[in-house]
C-alpha cells in the first residue's frame, strides 16, 4: 500500500485518479484549496486524509502545513490541480497570469518543497501533470502555456537535482481531456463540446498509474498522451 498525495482530487483527472488509487487500497492524502472542500473529499474518498491549501497562495502553503498533520513519507505526489484562462496577451490582465502561474507552477513547486523529506524517506515519485500546452503554444493559450511550460521546467531540474535521493519525476502531458476544464475551453473558443471526441479522464488516470507502477529499475520521464480514434 502506496502513501500518495494527490491534487485536484476533486474534478476530472484527479477525481478519476483518486478514485482508482482508492480502488487498490492506496491510502490517499488528498490537496484541498479549503476546508469545506476537503470536508467534501473526505466524505467521497473514504479514508482519505485532507491536507487544506491554496495553490493560488503559494506563499502561506507553509504557514498552513504547520497547522495540519502532514504525512512524513509520501511515496507519490501527483500534481493535477491546475487553472485555465484563455485570451490573448493584448487583454491578459496581470492576475490572470499570476493565478495560472501560480496555480500550475509557483503552488506546485512549493507543495513539492515542502514534501520533499518525506518524498526522500520513501524514495517517493513525483507527478506533474502537465498540458500539450507545455510543449507548444497556440495563439490564446499564452498564459496557460507560459504555466505549463514552467512547471517543465520545474520538472526538468527536480528530476536531476534529485537522482541521488531515489525521487523519481514524471511529467505526463495529455491532450484535450473530457473535463470541466475542457467544458470551458471550449466555452472560452466558442466551440460545441462534445466529450467523447477527447481523451476519458480513466486514461489519463492509468497512464499516470502506469508510470507510478514502473519498477524501480527504470522511471518514465515524459509521457505524451493523444486523443485516440
Ligand atoms: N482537461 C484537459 O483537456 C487537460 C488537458 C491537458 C492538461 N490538463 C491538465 O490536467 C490537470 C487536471 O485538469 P482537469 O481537466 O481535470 O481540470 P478540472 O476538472 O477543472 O479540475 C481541476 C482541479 O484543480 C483544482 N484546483 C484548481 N485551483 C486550485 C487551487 N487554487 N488550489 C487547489 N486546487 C485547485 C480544482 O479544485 P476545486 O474543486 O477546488 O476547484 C479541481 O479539483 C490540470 O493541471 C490541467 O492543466 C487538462
């Protein structure tokens, strides 16, 4: 049984993630933004512990953990909470940026800081989940992808600062993915949605749990995931 910390437990990805490590008998520590939403986690993942933190506010995730029973080994942090705006630069306000950057980048990085002992005293894995948007930029997307493209970044160094501790570092970058975040992409283009056109929410969930369940002999660094036909 795996100590896993996941975020976004509550919508999409992360819901179906959750649920799936629930399934197996992981025990989970689930990342919510408040307390009535970590009351709500409680009640739909039983067992679950909550830790209540607000990636929008990186800043006093540490102050907040000092108040909270954190877990002193987490053998998986599963980054999924994430925030999207589109809209050109021309009419990008500044909290816009800071939100997304925050959120997707700023709070990860910081969550990933503060677990890292108790990542180094299981020989833990960490996993950001990423975006395409993180690989290339559309016109629109510039504030998501500048988020995205940083929390490779994030990735790109933890992994090498941290080979000699035994944390392993994943990104997984999914495509469109049949989520309420997709739901108001497509509000925000303009566009129908039709969710069965991309990737189920399950998918991303068993390729993220595909790169957890490696041996330790090799670790998956980058994961790509395309809508299919
Ligand atoms: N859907 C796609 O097409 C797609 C494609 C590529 C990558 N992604 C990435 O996949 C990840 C999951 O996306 P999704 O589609 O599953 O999104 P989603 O359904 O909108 O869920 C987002 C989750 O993030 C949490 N969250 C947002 N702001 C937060 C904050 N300030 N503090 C703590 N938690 C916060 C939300 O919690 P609340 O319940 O409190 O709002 C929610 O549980 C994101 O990183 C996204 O960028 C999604």
């Amino acid at each position: 049984m795996a100590t896993c910390l996941v975020t976004g437990a509550g919508s999409g990805i992360g819901a179906a993630l959750a649920a799936r490590l629930a399934e197996r008998g992981d025990e989970l520590w689930l990342l919510a933004r408040d307390a009535g939403r970590a009351a709500q986690l409680r009640e739909r993942y039983a067992g679950a512990r909550t830790l209540v933190g607000d990636l929008a506010d990186p800043g006093r995730l540490s102050w907040a953990f000092g108040h909270q029973t954190v877990p002193s080994r987490v053998d998986a942090l599963i980054h999924v909470a994430g925030v999207v705006e589109l809209g050109p630069v021309a009419e990008t306000s500044v909290a816009t940026w800071q939100q997304q950057l925050d959120v997707n980048a700023v709070g990860p990085a910081e969550l990933t800081r503060l677990m890292l002992p108790a990542l180094r005293a299981a020989r833990g894995h960490v996993v950001f989940v990423n975006s395409g948007a993180g690989l290339r930029v559309s016109p629109e997307w510039g504030s998501y992808a500048a988020s995205k493209f940083a929390v490779r970044a994030i990735a790109d160094a933890l992994r090498e600062e941290e080979r000699d501790t035994g944390v392993r570092v994943t990104t997984v970058y999914p495509g469109r993915t049949a989520t309420p975040m997709q739901e108001k992409v497509h509000r925000q283009e303009g566009a129908d949605y039709d969710p069965t056109r991309w990737i189920a929410p399950e998918s991303v969930a068993t390729t993220i749990l595909a790169a957890l369940d490696l041996p330790r002999d090799a670790v998956v660094s980058e994961l790509t995931v395309r809508p299919g036909s």
